[in-house]
C-alpha cells in the first residue's frame, strides 16, 4: 500500500509591487475585501487554481 502524504509550507515573504490602484480599488469594490494584500493573495490563488490546475 502506497500512502501520499502532502506537507505544504507557507512562507510568507514581503514584497514591493507596482499595481494599478484603480484595479485594486475595483477588485475590493467588487468582493468586499478590505486590504490590498488580500485582493493580492486572492488574485494569485484564482490564477493558480484557472491556468495551473494540474500543478496543485
């Protein structure tokens, strides 16, 4: 019997981006989602879990 066993480490590095504010404002307009770093977060789980599916 072959048991997988999924550790996942969450590093949590800061970082310095140049966004589009009016996007930002747009996105936590839309969701509800108070902070910039959440719709930061956010935006990069959605575009791993639509363009990368088979990589999770």
């Amino acid at each position: 019997m072959c048991i997988i066993i999924h550790i996942r480490r969450c590093i949590i590095m800061q970082t310095n981006i140049v966004i589009d504010d009016k996007l930002i404002e747009e996105a936590m307009k839309i969701t509800g989602i108070k902070t910039k770093e959440e719709i930061v977060n956010i935006a990069l789980l959605l575009s791993k879990c639509c363009l990368f599916p088979c990589l999770d």
